[in-house]
C-alpha cells in the first residue's frame, strides 16, 4: 500500500503564477515514464518468479511509482490544461517497449538486476529532491518532496533485496562498476528523451533522440546543487559496495556536478 494518497496534497494550495515553465515540461515527461512501471513490475515478477516476497514487494513499488505519475500529470494539468496525459501516454508506450515475458534480468542475474534498480533509485530520489528544492509553486514542492521520500524507501528495499542474492551470485566489482556504468549511458538512451519529445513537442516535428535528449537533461541538471551529487555518488558507492565517503567518491561528485554544469551552460542557449 501506498504510504500517501494524492487526496493527501494540498491541491488547494496551488500557485498558478509560481509555475516554472520548465520545470513544467519535466513534470509532463517524467509524469509518463512513472506512471508507466506497472510494466517494470511485471518484468521483475517474471525474473524473481520464485521470490514472492520480492514479488509482493514489486507490486508495492510499481503502484507507488504508478502514484508518482498521476501526481506530476495532475499537477502538469493543472498548470496546462491543455496538457493530454492519456494520449501522451499512449503515444509513449506505443514506442517505448519492456522485455516484460523474458525469465531472466536483462542484467545478466539478480543482483545485477537489483544494482541496476539501486540506480535508478539514485537517480529519481535525487532528481526530485532537487526539483522540491527549486520549485516555489507549493503544490509542486510538496509531490516532488513526498516522491523524493518514496524513491529513497525504493532505493532501500532494492538495496536490502539485492544483500540476499548477493552471497550466492556474487559478482565482482568489476561487473558491479559495469552495470553502474551500463545504467548510467542508458539515461542516453530513448525513454527520457522521447516522453519529453511527446509530452512537450509532439507535433514540431521529427522525434530526434539528441536534441530532446539533451533539452530534458540540461533542464533537470540546472536544478540540482553539489550535495544532490555527492549524495548521489555516496548511494551508488554503497550500492556496489566501495566507501560511500571516501575520497574516491568525493572526487567522482566534484567531477559529476562539473561535467552537470557543463551540460547546462553548453545548452543555455538552445531554444527547445
Ligand atoms: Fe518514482
Ligand atoms: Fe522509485
């Protein structure tokens, strides 16, 4: 069971001209990848089949990111009511496919599978933790606050799951640093950057993986602070099992929020 209810928000609350127009294309983009993890919690019940307390678990995690989706879509309309969740949506996951029948994790076994979810954790716990930090629409800050909160709880429970396979598939470090890493370069990958593209600029032409890729990123990026990336650093170390904080880790978040700003300044000037 979910731990809050959208009836819990304050959607009285909401400020119309505290709306940030950019952090309102993310909120449309982000509202279809979330709510689309019923299917990611098909996908895990069919790698951990024989687990059913992970699989319980699951279906706990996939109805709360589910939650996490109609909470940005409702939030997007009411900032734009011309915002059409229901047919963005369809024009998503039209395009964008799980391997949902498939026995066996995508990442080569369960500990894997799990490190890979850890990531994502890292990244979403992270990501609006920096947008309920940003945001001065009250409505906004307190979805991505409470979201931030399950995404955490969601980082755990991978976490704490991934300690009880770990023991017997044990994987090196060297295939742990290349899962992270494998996870890392999909963020490139079609997913964000087409629910951007049809959430925002359907219509305005072709789809190009590059450009909306890179117009979604450099608008999240430009919110997040260095502690959001040290703490993102010290997540994954943890997960991989190296010093969370650690001069190592120190390092990769100084070298991680540089090469962030970057991304921002470098795209500062893109009109999409
Ligand atoms: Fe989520
Ligand atoms: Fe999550």
């Amino acid at each position: 069971m979910e731990h809050w209810k959208l009836e819990d928000v304050a959607w009285s609350a909401f400020e119309p001209e505290k709306v940030d127009p950019d952090m309102l294309k993310l909120a449309k983009a982000a509202s279809l990848v979330e709510y689309n993890a019923g299917d990611y919690a098909e996908y895990l019940k069919h790698v951990f089949h024989d687990d059913p307390e992970f699989q319980s678990a699951a279906v706990i995690w996939a109805a709360e990111e589910v939650q996490h989706g109609k909470a940005l879509a409702r939030w997007a309309r009411m900032a734009d009511p011309e915002f059409d969740f229901e047919k963005c949506f369809k024009r998503f996951t039209d395009k964008i496919k799980l391997p949902i029948g498939t026995e066996h994790s995508v990442r080569g076994s369960r500990t894997g599978e799990l490190i890979a979810r850890c990531i994502i954790e890292v990244g979403t716990s992270s990501y609006y933790s920096a947008l309920a930090g940003a945001a001065e629409e009250p409505v906004m800050r307190e979805i991505c606050t409470r979201i931030a909160a399950d995404e955490i709880r969601h980082f755990k429970l991978f976490c704490r799951t991934m300690e009880r396979y770990q023991p017997a598939e044990r994987p090196g470090l060297i295939a742990r640093v290349r899962i992270v890493l494998d996870r890392l370069s999909e963020t490139d990958d079609d997913e964000l950057a087409y629910a951007y593209y049809v959430a925002n600029h359907d219509g305005d032409g072709p789809f190009e993986r590059d450009v909306f890729g890179n117009a979604y990123k450099s608008r999240a990026y430009s919110y997040y602070h260095h502690w959001h990336v040290q703490r993102m650093v010290a997540m994954t170390f943890k997960a991989i099992g190296l010093k969370p904080t650690g001069l190592l880790s120190r390092l990769m978040a100084r070298i991680g929020f540089a090469t962030m700003r970057r991304r921002v300044r470098r795209s500062s000037a893109a009109s999409i």
